[in-house]
C-alpha cells in the first residue's frame, strides 16, 4: 500500500514549484532561511531560492519546510539524476510533515520528468554522511523512498539512488 | 504456444537452495552439458551445489539459477552473485521472471536464519548483448534488481538488497 503525503499529515499543504519561478515562494524561502539561519555564510539565498523543488505550508499558510534541488551525473550509472536538500522547522522535525515532504517531493519529481522526457532526470542520487543517518544508514535499501546504497566515496560517504521506475535508459 | 511451438505458460519452480537436492542436481549437470554453458575448469558437481531453483517445463528442465557467495568489496557487502540461463528455445518465454521471485525468497529466507554469514542481497552481471531494450528499464519489476553500475567491459551490475539486512 502506498501512503500520500497529504494522507500522512493532512494539515499541511504541498506544493511543487520546480522551474516555475514562483517569486512568492522564493521570497517565502529567502525569509525561512534568513528565520532559521541555515543556509551556509558562502551560499546566495537568492541563488539557492531558485533551486526550489517543494514548498510545505502549515494550516496558516506559514513556510515550515522546503526542498530544493540541482541536476547531475552520477557516472556510476551513466544517469542525470537529482539531487535534492530539505530543511523542516525544528519545531515540525519530530512530527511526520518531514517524511511526508519527502514523500510528495519524490511522487511531484517522478511525474515531472515522465512529462519532460527531454530532460532525461532518471531518479534522486544523494551522498549520506553516516554519522547524519545513524541507524538508517545501516538499512541499505529503504523500501518508502526506494533509496538504495550503490557504493562509497572515498570519504565514506553512502552514494544513494532512487529511480522511476517508468524512466528508459539510454543504452 | 509461441511461434516456435514451445510452450509459453510459466513453467513448474523447484527450489533448491542448500538442499542438496540430488535430481535437481543431475538436471542441471546434464542441462549444462546438453548446451555446453559451463566454462573450461568448472566442476559441475561443485556448481551444482549452488543451484537456488530451476524451472521445469513438461519435466524438462528449461531454467537456471545459481548463486555464489563472495564478498564485494566496493559495496563492503557479501551479496550472492546470480547466475541465470535459460535454455535457447525457451527464452523470452518467462523462464526468468518466473524464477525471480522464488530465487529472492529462498535465498533472503536462508540469510534471516544464517545471520552469521552477513548475507546482504543478490547481485548480478548482465550482458548488454542478452537482453537487448530489457537493459533500458532501471528496476526489472519481477526480480527487483537496480542497476548500480557498469562493470569496465561494459556489463550492467544489478543489485537486489534484502529488506531484513542491516550493516554492523
């Protein structure tokens, strides 16, 4: 069975601006940085705004939580895959509007590229620092996201990739 | 029927994981000799101790599995190497996608009872000249083997991890 994000927390409202320059929801991002302090001092919060892949709201309509992303190659698998970065609330992390982000990002990101087959984005890639993971990190395939370990860098850092499961290689 | 007149329904699966087998074993010897599938220097008694399961059509059998265990160290992982074949006039018929479930389960069930040995998942090399447009599709829906890389003569290495398995 599959569980929605907006079945797994219903008081949150979703969205997908990805390539859309939606300014509000930039502006919105910039002010959720420059609340919570935690975009890194060398990182543009304008450039990184146009990085936006999700945006969640809670039932005021207040940002509490974003993903944003970039494309690349992973050469391991020949494939241009996303990478993507999220950030909730501290107040939220312990609630479930985290993983449900996760999920509608995933589900949003998957049916962008069915219908931008041009792009040719095949899935998520992430490199995991084990000491970030914990116990997840020991799990090498995580069945929600559909996450799994495909090697190491040489810092020991987890490489990761989630596919569609509807994207084509190119052979 | 396919064209060719062979059968197309799913065939009969034996399992045969460390059960030491002693039929399923003397098929797979002969069905390896019958289509010379075996490399110079491999003992076919010693393979036929790695046999997981074969499919019988009409009390032939048409489809192999074995598998290995080895450690592979890009991924710090002891996985078991598969190997499949299938016998020429019954490919594209279904011999594989009907062996792939009862392959995952017989050898995730032993590694959840042989905790010991550390076993992580099913791992496999392709070759691109077999499968044709089958290689496009990133995640083979019936085995739910990834693609997570290329070897350096081009074969595609699939990996399958077992949803009980945790790192140390």
């Amino acid at each position: 069975m599959t569980i929605t994000a907006e079945e797994m927390a219903p008081d949150f409202d979703f969205r997908f601006v990805w390539q859309t320059d939606d300014a509000e929801a930039q502006a919105d991002a910039i002010g959720y940085w420059t609340r919570l302090g935690n975009l890194p001092h060398n990182a543009s919060a304008e450039e990184r705004a146009k990085e936006l892949v999700c945006t969640v709201r809670d039932g005021t309509g207040r940002l509490v939580g974003l993903v944003t992303g970039r494309m690349g190659l992973i050469d391991q698998v020949r494939a241009r895959l996303a990478f993507l970065r999220g950030s909730i609330e501290p107040e939220h992390r312990r609630g479930r509007v985290g993983f449900a982000l996760m999920l509608f990002t995933r589900a949003a990101m998957e049916r962008w590229s069915a219908e931008h087959p041009e792009e040719k984005l095949a899935g998520f890639g992430g490199f995991m620092e084990a000491e970030e993971l914990k116990e997840r990190g020991r799990q090498p395939y995580w069945p929600m996201t559909r996450f799994g370990l495909i090697g190491y860098l040489p810092d020991g850092r987890q490489i990761r990739v989630g596919w569609f499961r509807d994207f084509r290689l190119d052979i | 029927m396919t064209d060719s007149g062979v059968p197309d329904g799913a065939p009969d699966v034996r399992v045969a994981w460390r059960r030491d087998d002693e039929g399923i074993e003397a098929d797979a010897i002969a069905f390896w000799a019958r289509l010379s599938l075996l490399p110079e220097g491999v003992d076919p008694a010693v393979r036929a101790k790695e046999i997981v399961a074969g499919a019988y059509r009409d009390g032939e059998l048409v489809g192999l599995a074995t598998a290995a265990i080895e450690h592979v160290t890009f991924l710090k992982a002891t996985m078991a190497v598969l190997r499949a074949a299938t016998a020429p006039d019954h490919r594209r018929t279904g011999v594989q996608r009907a062996l792939a479930g009862p392959v995952h389960a017989a050898l995730s069930d032993w590694a959840a009872a042989n905790a010991e040995v550390g076993l992580a998942g099913i791992i496999g090399f392709v070759d691109a000249s077999e499968l044709g447009d089958f290689l496009r599709v990133p995640v083979w829906p019936a085995s739910g083997l990834e693609v997570i890389g290329y070897t350096p003569e081009n074969r595609q290495i699939r990996v399958r991890w077992f949803d009980h398995f945790r790192f140390d």
